[in-house]
C-alpha cells in the first residue's frame, strides 16, 4: 500500500439516513387508510379506547404513616359492601362487593357467556345487567340480582321483565360511544336474536341512539314516574350516561328522579360501534369522576344518589381509586369478558387465522369470536362452559375485593368507602388535574387555586 | 263500574288498584274523574277491565298496558300507549308526539290527529288514526301495522322495518327507504278488519301501501347518501 492509496481509502457506500417512521402517518395509521380506500366503509369494531388516555395507572395511594393508622391486614374488619337505590326505591340493593357487571346484550354475547357472567356475578355477591337485546332466561335464572336496561331500541322491552328486575338502568349513553345506537351486524342476527329484537333474521341492525318517547330531562322525570309506577316503585332506577359533561349529566339525572347515577368512560367496552366514534368522542374515565361527585355534592345528594363508575376498571387498585374518589361503586364489562375468557393466548391460532392475535382481537361483530363469547355460532359458543365461567368470575371479582380491601385497610379505613382523594397522590400533571389530587412530591393540583 | 276520582285519590292509588285486578275480577268497568293532564294515568295494567277516563291525559297514558281497554274521552299527551302489549287504547280527541312508540301488540285508535313521530319504533302494535299523523311517523317502525285515514307529514316510515303503512290521504314525503307498493287482497283484508275494529267506515280500497325499500338492510357504501 503506498502513501495515496493509504491516505485515499477505496470508497464505501454513503451514511444513508435510518428509515424513520412518520409519527403522524404511523403503520397502524396508513393501514386504516388503505383499508378505508379498499372497502369504502368506515372500521366497526368491539371494546373502548385503545388510545393511551389518563387513568388510574398514573394514581397512587400514600398509605399510612405518622399520621395515620393502618389496619390489620388479615384480622381487621374492612368492610366492602354497598347499597344502591335508597334515594326512592322500596327495595333498594343491597351488595356484598362495591364492583357490578356491567350491561352487554343477549345477542351482541352468546347466551353461554350471559349465564357465566350471571353466575359469576350471583357467587360474588353482586349483581348483573341486561344489554340491549332483552332479558334472556340463563341470564334471570342465574342472576341473583339483575339489571334490566332500558334503551333506546327498546328490544324485548315488556312490564313482565321490568317487573321480575331488580332494578332499572335506563341507558342515555355509555362511554364507548356517547350519542351513539348500539349496531349488531347481520352475523350475529340469529333466529332466536331477531325473535327477541323484532326484527328479521339476517339484517344489520342499527339500534335508535335517542329514546323514542322522551328528550331531555324533563321528559325523563316522567318517563322515570312511569316505570316507578308500573313496578310499584320497588325498583332502583339508575340513569346511565357516557363520559360526557359529567357534572351536568350527573346534576340533571339527579334532577329527573334517577336513584343511582352511572358514569361510563370513553375506555368503556361497546359490541360494535366504529373505530372512529370509540377513539374519538367523550372523556376518559379518569376525567370524570370528580365532576359526578362534585355534581352530586353541590345537590346534597352524594351517597344519598349512589354513583357507579365504569370504563377501564381492571383491578382492585382500580376499584379503590375510583372510590376514593368518591364513587360508591364501579362496573365492568371488558375486564368480565377477559376473566371468562375473551382473547385468552389458548386460542392463538384462531386469532391468528382471523388476522389478529390474542389481546388484540376485537371485531366482535363478526360472530366468529375464537373464546365463544361474542358469537352466535353454536360450534363457537360451546367453547365456553357456563359453570367454568362463572367461576372463574367469581375468583376474579372476589381478588379485585380483597384488592381493594387491602389498600383500604394500608390507609387505616374500615370500609372501602373511607377512602377519600386525600389518600391519593398524581404520578402525572394531567391525572392530577382531572382527579383533583396533587401531582406526588408536591402540594399542586393543577387548576385549583393558582400557581 | 268503579270511580276512582284521581285529583282525590292521587296517581299511585289510582294504578295500584287497577294493577290489582286479576283476570277473573268482577270490577270490569272502571271509570276515572279529574285526570286534569296528569302523566302515567293507568300505566301497567294487566286485566281484561275497560277504563274509561273521563277528560285528557298527560305523558304515557296506558303505557305497557296488557288485556285492558282504556278509552280517554278527552285528548292524550306524549307516549300515549308505549310499548302496548296487548289490550285496546281508544283516544276519543287528539294524540301527541310518539302515539303507540314502541308497541308489541294490541290496537291503539286515535279518533283525532296524531302528532309527530307516531307509531314511532312500532313493534307488532295495530294502530289506526281517524285523522292524519305528523312528521317522523312509524320511524324505525319493525312490525305492526300504521292506519291513516287522513294525511301523513314528513319522512313517513323513515329507516322502516317490516311495519305495514296504509295511508288515504296524500304523504308529504317518504323517509330514507320507504316506499309505495301495491295494495294485494291480503293487504285489503287486513285494513278492512283494521277500521272496522277502530269504527271507521273508510273504504280499505282507497288506501295507498308503503314499506320498507329493504334497500339499508346491510351497509353499503353506495347506500351513504341515504343515511
């Protein structure tokens, strides 16, 4: 090698620039694009938001210390039960766990999966709802205590099944979808499906978004004087909203004789609706607790309404956040569908097979749902066993109580309704914001008082 | 017959009692004073007892109801016989908004107008009106069958189901997927048994069919102008 060669090495191939994504045109963004531009329809899919929002994840408690005394952790009493409706309802409920599940239709589930969550629900002491294909019998002859909803569609609605109810839900929104009817695709239209909905066998169904026979809360009022009537006034009625304008949704419930007030956040899991509405529209759970509470408060009402929150309840944790923020009693319908055993690993091939992957899976509307749950298939639908369901259930909704229970008992409370904002700190600004805790390390709680 | 006064008696006595009786009760005729608008007014009724009441009635008058037969000998506010199971709701006078929302069965007559959204979501409801009905009339209508002997508003039959319309008089416009059709014997069959129930002595031949188009039965892209 001489000096030229030694001081000129051979040239190799320029630094190129890595490939680097767009942020805003991301992979999972540019699919729905080509898929959009494909099939000319919009994407309808199962579940609530996807989208990384504020929640409870980025709440902790403080626990106790100097200034406060714990409990014994297995030998002091922490009490977990609730009661909902003693607002006007002769016969209130009376629950042994502050956690309820939550209303997903005969029709959108198979009737397998409503008697599993009946069961489950029944073992854990609590209670159930309908969804928005009436009252099947698996779901009343297995659930102890029963939600009847009363939606917009008004599917299967009759007073024998208001009557033979525990209590009443009437549904204004949920959080999935605040504004939006439910939809249940062709699929899914069973024989015995379009019998109960009215409706023929086959079709894609778009349920009403706004009841039929009132608007406001005015008409409510009546409506609510209606039902009370027709059952006697034995019935708690709850009014549900999505996360919408909590404070006045809450405060208007309030106003037209609901007994118990349900708040449901945009994580909040829905059958079918389309992607667009589910990531897009209403607030996260997180952002709308305080504004119930504070609603129910400037009326007298907290505690006096009852107020269950919903969307994105996973755990004990979950469930003594959203009551020490001053809910009496959460909801959940997702996580209920994961314990019996939606998009559980066994079935991996079959996600696979459909495109997807276990966790992922969410076109429920298509009724080809590998667990068994979303499905009118009757081959799908034996894949789940009722009784191992409903075990398994009652396993999960019983660790989420003594969850709970456990943190309540770390910040020196005798019952999980002790717990109060002031046991909890905020890991990020915007959680501390929308909980009205302080952001922890610090006295701030960004939009109280001023900087 | 039984009178209940309700402005003496109150609303929750008024329905307990009716609710009360069973199908071999002897109290079959019923008669209700002073309803003066009130809302709920023999709601959840479960017997086959005729009531009368004697004036108008506010929202839900007859709701649920299942056998009985309840004639308002006045005008009916909104709701009239929601969600009618079964049974008779006769309104001597006009109807509101949302007459008949929801039925599953049984015959609702309206001797007057009805106002909008009649028949609103229907469900196996018969319901003849002697006058004409509003806008949004039989909306999302799934079964049953709509009467009316007068004129209709609006976007009849919007997003229409399986529920029958006979109309006489003209229809200002028909909603997304509702149609015309032909009038077959069956149809002039059933409108003939229809008005004679409701006593109208309308002839079934001069009535006009409307259905469902069964065209936004399945989603379909071409098909987004109509929604």
């Amino acid at each position: 090698m001489d000096d030229h060669q030694k001081n000129n090495p051979p040239r190799t191939m320029p630094p190129r620039t890595m490939p680097i994504q767009s942020a805003t045109f991301s992979n999972p963004v540019n699919a729905e694009i080509r898929r959009a531009a494909a099939t000319g329809i919009y994407d309808i899919r199962g579940g609530g938001a996807k989208r990384r929002v504020p929640h409870f994840d980025d709440l902790l408690f403080l626990g106790a210390s100097m200034s406060r005394y714990p409990l014994e952790g297995y030998r002091e009493k922490c009490e977990t039960s609730v009661t909902l409706g003693s607002r006007f309802a002769k016969k209130p409920i009376h629950l042994d766990i502050p956690i309820t599940v939550a209303g997903m239709s005969f029709g959108a589930l198979s009737g397998p999966a409503k008697e599993a969550l009946g069961r489950g629900a029944t073992m854990a002491g609590t209670s159930t709802t309908t969804g928005d294909g009436g009252m099947t019998e698996e779901e009343r002859g297995h659930s102890e205590k029963l939600i009847y909803q009363y939606l917009p569609s008004r599917y299967g609605m009759n007073p024998d099944d208001l009557r033979r109810a525990d209590a009443i839900e009437v549904v204004v929104g949920q959080g999935a979808k605040p504004g939006g009817g439910g939809m249940l695709l062709g699929q899914k239209i069973s024989d015995r499906v379009a019998d109960m909905r009215d409706l023929p066998p086959g079709i894609d169904q778009r349920s009403a978004c706004r009841h039929p026979d009132w608007t406001g809360p005015d008409d409510l009022e009546i409506k609510i004087l209606e039902l009370r009537e027709i059952t006697g006034w034995e019935k708690p009625i709850y009014v549900k909203v999505g996360g919408a304008r909590p404070y006045f949704d809450t405060t208007l419930a309030v106003k037209a004789g609901a007994d118990v007030v349900v708040v449901d956040g945009m994580q909040g899991g829905t059958a079918a609706t389309q992607d667009v509405f589910i990531e897009n529209v209403g607030q996260p759970t997180l952002a709308c607790i305080r504004p119930a509470v504070k609603a129910l408060q400037d009326l007298g009402m907290h505690r006096e309404v009852q107020l269950i929150v919903s969307g994105g309840v996973r755990s004990g944790a979950d469930v003594a956040k959203a009551l020490a923020l001053g809910a009496d009693a959460v909801s959940i319908g997702s996580a209920a569908m994961i314990a019996i055993g939606d998009n559980d690993p066994r079935w991996e091939d079959d996600y696979n097979a459909l495109g997807t992957t276990a966790g992922a899976y969410d076109d429920w509307h298509e009724g080809n749902d590998p667990a068994g749950i979303t499905t009118q298939d009757p081959a799908l639908m034996a894949r789940l066993d009722p009784v191992e369901g409903g075990r398994r259930l009652r396993n999960y909704l019983k660790v989420m109580a003594l969850e709970a229970q456990t943190i309540a008992r770390a910040c020196g409370k005798n019952h999980v309704h002790n717990l109060e904002p002031e046991d909890l700190c905020a890991l990020t600004i915007e959680a501390a914001a929308m909980a009205g805790v302080p952001l922890a390390g610090t006295s701030w709680i960004p939009g109280s008082g001023s900087f | 017959m039984q009178t209940i006064d309700l402005a003496d008696q109150g609303l929750r006595a008024l329905n307990e009692t009716l609710q009360s009786q069973d199908s071999d009760t002897n109290q079959t005729e019923w008669l209700v004073t002073n309803p003066r608008g009130s809302h709920a007014i023999a709601v959840g009724l479960d017997a086959p007892i005729d009531v009368t009441i004697k004036g108008s009635t506010g929202y839900y008058c007859g709701g649920m109801n299942k056998q009985a037969s309840i004639t308002v000998d006045g005008s009916a506010g909104p709701g009239v016989a929601e969600n009618m199971m079964s049974g008779k709701i006769v309104i001597e006078g006009d109807a509101s908004q949302y007459a008949g929302a929801t039925g599953r069965g049984g015959l609702l007559v309206i001797k007057g107008n009805a106002s909008s959204r009649c028949g609103i979501s229907m469900k196996g409801i018969n319901i003849v009106v002697h006058g004409n009905i509003g806008h949004m009339s039989a909306f999302m209508a799934q079964s049953g069958t709509l009467v009316v002997c007068g004129d209709a508003g609006d976007a009849l039959g919007d997003s229409l189901y399986e529920a029958r319309l006979f109309v006489r008089g003209s229809v200002k416009s028909l909603g997304a997927d509702c149609i015309k059709k032909d009038m077959r014997p069956e149809h002039i069959e059933l409108l003939r048994g229809l008005l004679e129930e409701a006593g109208s002595d309308a002839r079934p031949e001069d009535f006009t069919r409307y259905g469902s188009a069964r065209k936004l039965y399945h989603f379909d892209i071409d098909n987004a102008g109509a929604y």
